[in-house]
C-alpha cells in the first residue's frame, strides 16, 4: 500500500524527518514548500550535519566592506569517521543573522577543531559562544582575540565555555583592560598542552587560573609561554612548579613538565635565567649545564622512593 507523505500532518511529518540522516532529506519526495516548511518549523527535531572543524576569520576586506570567512568540514553520515571536503561561508560583517542561521542549522558537538581568529570583531565569539556547549573533548582550540573595552566580554564569556580540549592555545590583546583577578577557563581532566600568548599590559593570565588549570588537568605537562615581562614569566611558572610539587602530598606520583618560553618578544632574558637557578624554584640538581635551546633542566628527587620530578625550560623563537 503505497503512502502519500503530503495527505500526513506537519507534525508526523517532522516525527518521520527526524530520524532520516540530514543528507539523505533531499530524496524525500515532497513539494519544496511543505519540505521547507515542516523542516524549518522542527528544525530543532531534525538531524544536523555534525561539525568537523570549524574556522573564524574576520580580517577579510573587499569593495570597502568587512566579511566574516568561514571554513568547515562535515563528518559523513557512513559512520566511518569520513568528512567532506572544505566548505566555505562568507558574509559581510553587518549580516550577522546569517551566522546565527548556520549555527542553527548545524551540530556542534563532534567538533575535533576550533579555530577563531578574531582581529577586529570579537562580536562573532558571544555569537558563536550561544551555541557552542563543548560536551566533547576537543582536539585543538586556538582562539585569537584583539580589541578594546566594548569587545573584551564577548572574549571572556567565550573562555568560561571551555570545558573539554586537549591542545588550548590562547593569544589575547587587550591591553590595559580590566580582567578579574579571580577569572578562570574551567578546563577540566582533558588539557594535555597549554599555549598562552599575551600582550604586554593585558592581564588575563591570573595565579588563580594556572593553579585551577594544573590541579585540574592531570595530563598537562607543556606549557608554551609568550609573554612581554619577566614578572608574568615568574608567575606562570613557579605557579605551576609549585601547584605540580603539590602532588607529592598525595603519594609518590612523580611526572616532568617542559615549558618553551619565547624569548623573541621579551628583553629581560638575565633576569629570567637568574630566576631558574635561585632558590624560588625548589630543584636540587644544579649542575645541569644550558645549551642553545636549553634553558633550564633539573630534577627534585624524593627521599622515599628515590624517583624524582624534573622540570625542562627550551627557548622557543617560533
């Protein structure tokens, strides 16, 4: 007996719809407009096409109009893991609706990618930030972000999303604008390497993160440092020595940390070595010799099961 989907009600058919994979809706033999009736009206009822990667960038000019760039892979419905090739969205800077209507229509909870370059509207991450829950572990996130006053809350709501990422990389400039001190990225038991890049005079980076940060993510062990001061190299760090020494309260649980610092931006090179090797970083083995690349490299060893703790410093130009 043969059906007509038309003679069934908007409702059954957005019953139906819904467990037909999202690209194999165009072979639904429909009229175009109760199609895009019922799929528009129980949007939220139909599959989506899961989000491979997904790519930002907003400093893209043309004709004297600002575009917002989107680039974007889908996982294929075969369930072997394929993805499609690169898809591209552009749309000018004043048509945020058109975001906000891909964002819709899309799932962003595969993600394995993120990558947001935000030089001149951070705007794009509060727009993105509405939709994006991070329930999934991410491979890798990069987020750049610049501005003033009136864009640093869209940047900062975005940070307090992060939830689950094994390679986080942070570049932000906002200079001289006010961050709490207590602010944190509630990063939790998935972050392996963290990368931060701050410009001088901005003061995102807080004691209060990098100890939630390291107590929080027991695999973490590289950190890539890009800093302008010598004072918020010696924060980062001996928060970290002494948040990851914490550990040994719990039981002889002894692991190596390595941090690259840049060295390229930063002019206070002799105060940072003299700061390796004083006694504010609690490591016992002085006679490590630097090489050109190697900063720093020690070990604190432990009197009951004779393992230790080792910490290496390389200067990374990159």
């Amino acid at each position: 007996m043969d059906f007509d989907l038309l003679s069934f009600p908007p409702e059954i058919l957005a019953k139906i719809f819904s467990n037909i994979p999202w690209d194999q809706l165009i072979n639904v033999k429909l009229t175009a407009r109760k199609f895009n009736y019922v799929t528009e009206k129980y949007q939220k009822d139909m599959q989506k096409p899961k989000l491979y990667e997904i790519i930002f960038e907003d400093n893209y000019s043309r004709d004297g109009i600002d575009w917002i760039k989107i680039n974007y892979d889908i996982f294929k419905t075969d369930g072997n893991g394929d993805i499609t090739d690169v898809k591209e969205l552009i749309f000018p800077l004043s048509e945020l609706d058109e975001l906000h209507r891909f964002l819709q229509k899309v799932d962003l909870t595969s993600l394995n990618n993120v990558d947001c370059a935000f030089c001149n509207y951070t705007g794009i991450l509060g727009v993105f930030g509405d939709y994006f829950h991070n329930i999934n572990v991410i491979e890798s996130m990069d987020i750049f972000a610049r501005g003033s006053e009136s864009d640093i809350g869209d940047a900062l709501a975005f940070l307090r999303k992060i939830r689950n990422v094994k390679d986080l990389q942070i570049s932000f400039h906002f200079p001289n604008e006010n961050v709490p001190s207590d602010f944190i990225i509630p990063v939790r038991n998935s972050l392996e390497v963290l990368e931060i890049k701050e410009s001088k005079g901005t003061t995102l980076i807080n004691p209060t993160m990098i100890k939630y940060i390291v107590k929080n993510n027991p695999n973490l062990k590289t950190y890539i440092l890009h800093f302008e001061d010598f004072q918020t190299y010696k924060m980062v760090i001996g928060t970290v020595v002494k948040e990851e020494l914490s550990r040994r309260s719990n039981g002889c649980s002894h692991r190596g940390i390595t941090f690259y610092v840049d060295t390229s931006i930063f002019e206070e090179i002799p105060e940072l070595m003299n700061y390796f090797y004083s006694d504010e970083l609690p490591y016992n083995d002085a006679d490590t010799i630097p090489d050109y690349y190697l900063l720093y490299l020690n070990v604190l060893d432990c009197l009951l099961c004779g393992g230790f703790d080792s910490i290496k410093i390389f200067e990374d130009e990159y």
